[in-house]
C-alpha cells in the first residue's frame, strides 16, 4: 500500500467517524455532551481533510 493510498483510507475512517460524532451530537439531549460531540466531530472531519490534502500531494508522514 502506498503513502497516498494511507492517507486516502485515513482520511475514509475519519470522515466516518467524524459524521457519526455529528449525528450523536444531533441526538444528544445534554448541551454540554451535544457541544463535546460536535466538538469532536469537526476535528475529525479537519484531519479527514488534511489526510486526503496530503494523499493528493503524495507527502510522506513526518
């Protein structure tokens, strides 16, 4: 498997996981959870974007 393909998966797991903390969020009746859970939702969904940015580039990890 090559460095992009990593990233392209990486960025699939994240994108996934980022849309499932948005819809708990949606569901969650405790604002201070609804916030934690959109919270975590974002940052996945901004390393889901950074991943596939650096599949396209074919960057190594650091």
């Amino acid at each position: 498997m090559s460095v992009g393909d990593e990233y392209r998966s990486r960025a699939r797991e994240l994108e996934a996981r980022a849309q499932e903390w948005k819809e708990a969020a949606e569901r969650a009746t405790d604002p201070e959870q609804r916030k934690r859970l959109a919270d975590k939702a974002r940052r996945a969904q901004e390393q889901s974007e950074q991943a596939s940015r650096m599949a396209g580039q074919g960057v190594e990890p650091v």
